[in-house]
C-alpha cells in the first residue's frame, strides 16, 4: 500500500477512541499495521482490524495484534515494547517501523516512545487532529504531515460502533420528490414570518396539527380523515395554502377558506413536518460538503440483539468531522417533555455515535425561546448550548447555508 520501494510498519496503541489510530494509518498507509493490545481493549482491536477490512481495503494478514500490553508499570510495559521489536524484527526485518504515538494512556506512551528509540526505531508520529496534521516527532524538524480526508458517513459511525442503514436520501423516488419541490421547500424557509407567528400561532401550526389527525402512527392516511378544519385563516394564511395547493401538497380553495383536504399520504407527511428535513438537505448537497445523507437510520454496532435504532434527520461528513442535525416544526414550547427529549436525544446520539469530532444542531422552524404562563422568559437555545448544541429557530433557519459554509471551512460551527 506504500507509495514507495520502501515497505513499512506501524505499530499502533489501540485505544478507545478508534480515530487516533485510523487517521494516521490511512494517512501514511503502512504495508502492515501491528495493533499493541492491552487485555480491557480486545474487543477494541478487533473492531479496529474489522474497520481496516472493511473501510480501508486492508486484507486481513497486513493486520496483526500483538495482545499482552500492560496497562500500568513503567517497567512492565517497557518489556512488552521491547519483546514486541524483537518480534517485529524477526518477521519483517525489512521494514521501516514506525510507531504512531497517539493512543493509549501517557504511561504506555512514553515507554513505547522510550523502548522504541533505544530499539533505533527513528520514525514516529502524533495525530493533532485540532491542526489536521501528523506531527513528525521523529526524525526532528520533519514537516508535519496533512491528514488525508478519510470518513465516509458509514466509515465514520463504524469508527464510534455504529452501523449506518438505510438513508431515506439514498432512494431515488425521494430525491426526485424533494428536487420537484425544492421551490416551494425554499420558500417556506425563507418565509417563516408568513407561516407561524413568533409568539405561537399562525398557520402553519394549524397545518400541522390537521395532519397529525389525518396521519395514522404509520405516516398513512386514516380512513375518512382527509377533510379537517382550520381555526382561523387571513389574507396571508390564504396565499400560503393557494402555494401549497399549487405545487400538489394538499386541497384547498376560496369558496372552503377554513378546509384543507389531505389526499395523499406522503405531501401529508412533507407538510406536516418532513419539508424542514428537505430544506438542509438541499442546503447542505448544494453546499461542497464531501458526505450528506438525510433520514440515516443507525443502529448500536456493539449491542446488535437489543436492535437499537435512531434515526437522524441531516449528517454530514467532512474532513473527518461530523455535523448531526435534528430537525423540528411543532410548536415544542408548548410541550416541554418534547423539548427534553430532543434535547436528550441530541446529546446521546452526538456523543455516543458522534465521538470527539463532532457537533450538533437543532434547526427548529418554531421559536424556541419564549415566555411560559408566568411571564418569565424560558431559554430553551441556553439550555441546549449547554449540552453543545447550537440552535437556529425561527427566522434564523435561513442562516443555515452560512452556518454550513462556516464549518466546512474551520472545521466548527460558528461561536456565540
């Protein structure tokens, strides 16, 4: 796999956190990688060797775990490193060994570090993925290395234990779908004055809440629940269910100002919610991300019989890192159970399927912020910004393209 004459090792300290040691090796692309295991990171190794199958076109003799790597004892993990060059040298003897210094706890690298250069190992190097660099500690003054751009969205999950199914963005009917009413996706979007009120109400929280009633748990249509009454409908209100008429989202006209007729059950399901998930969608394909899926399913790759599965509305992968996005259009301010758990599942999800690289947002088409009954101001945006969530609600949604551009070139959202 090299791209010289030369052939080459590395020698890796499996660690819980897979990219320390995936990035290096797909950044140099070793001939062969020998994994130093210690005893609580077995299951760690071979989910490491399984990612080098399977996302790094590795064949499985170019992957070697060297298992007994003590986890404490200076003098003992000395010993290990040293037995373990012997071992190299005895089975490639004509190979540059390089040893990547990134994973494992401190004790066990700076014995490997120690160990190695007695062994006259001169090769050695650091992930800074804060830089995006390998950093060449030895030989001295080497120009850092840049680090290849190496996560699919698939690779990435896998890195974290995770398995990515389905897309709702990898079927051709869906995209055809969103891309005919890319249009009118946009305009909702950008006129989110016109449907929904800051303080509540407005139509399209009564469009809303029609579907729901006309929507069984399956997203169907219920039988003889296709007919439903409006509350209140204004001039405004009228010119955003004529667009909606005209671009086949549901039934409506002049003479019935106050009824909306659902005749299909996937518009239905558009404008009940789904439209938000098309719009960063579109944002974010006509953006230069490298990776985007809408509607992933991902399921628990170290806990395969308890079939636990989410679902994410946008993910984006680029450079290695991750944005997660969670879409939302009902009015949450009314439902604070509903408020916690989006909040919750955000979190969980970033933290268990995201890793160290990366970060989440809630696009909400409703104001978050607002005031409960007492008249005190609840700040649903400072509370998910302290579990590292950003927001953008209401009005807002429409710097979702900015916000994009900026992560994709600094590696981070925006701050404050």
């Amino acid at each position: 796999m090299s791209n010289t004459d030369i052939r080459s090792l590395m020698v890796c300290i499996v660690t819980k956190q897979n990219a320390a040691n995936i990035l290096p090796v797909m950044t140099m692309k070793p001939d062969i990688v020998v994994l130093a295991v210690s005893d609580d990171m077995k299951m760690g190794s071979e989910n490491l060797s399984q990612w080098f199958l399977t996302h790094g076109d590795f064949r499985p003799e170019q992957i070697v775990a060297m298992d007994g790597l003590p986890d404490r004892g200076i003098d003992r993990i000395s010993d290990y490193a040293l037995e373990l060059l012997i071992k190299i040298e005895e089975q490639w003897p004509d190979y540059k060994v390089i040893l990547n210094t990134t994973g494992g706890n401190k004790l066990m690298t700076l014995a490997m570090v120690d160990a190695f250069r007695k062994g006259g190992v001169s090769d050695m190097v650091y992930a800074d993925t804060q830089h995006n660099v390998l950093e060449v500690i030895e030989p001295a003054k080497t120009p850092s290395i840049p680090i290849s751009s190496v996560f699919t969205i698939s690779g990435y999950l896998a890195a974290q234990n995770r398995i990515a199914r389905k897309a709702s963005s990898d079927e051709q009917a869906w995209c055809e779908r969103a891309l005919e009413r890319k249009a009118l996706t946009k305009w909702l979007a950008n006129h989110m004055d016109k449907l929904l009120q800051e303080k509540g109400g407005g139509i399209l929280p009564q469009i809303n809440g029609a579907a729901a009633l006309a929507l069984d748990k399956n997203g169907g249509l219920k039988p003889h629940c296709n007919q439903q009454d409006l509350h209140y409908v204004n001039p405004p209100s009228k010119a955003v269910l004529k667009k909606l008429k005209e671009n086949g989202i549901l039934e409506w006209s002049e003479d019935r100002p106050n009824t909306v007729y659902f005749t299909h059950a996937e518009p239905t399901r558009y404008i009940s919610g789904g439209w938000l998930e098309e719009y960063v969608w579109h944002i974010a394909t006509d953006s230069n991300a490298e990776h985007v899926a809408a509607g992933l399913d991902i399921h628990d790759g170290q806990h395969r019989k308890d079939d636990v599965r989410n679902e994410l509305d946008l993910v984006l992968v680029h450079n290695n890192r991750m944005l997660l996005v969670e879409c939302k259009t009902s009015q949450i301010q009314k439902d604070r159970q509903k408020e916690s758990d989006i909040i919750h599942k955000l979190d969980s999800i970033g933290t268990h399927a995201g890793g160290l690289f990366c970060e989440r947002l809630l696009v909400s088409a409703s104001p978050l912020d607002h005031e409960n009954r007492q008249g005190r101001t609840i700040k649903v945006s400072s509370r998910a910004k302290g579990y590292s969530i950003d927001v953008l609600q209401y009005l807002e949604i429409k710097q979702f393209r900015q916000l994009i551009d900026h992560w994709l070139a600094k590696g981070e959202l925006p701050k404050g």
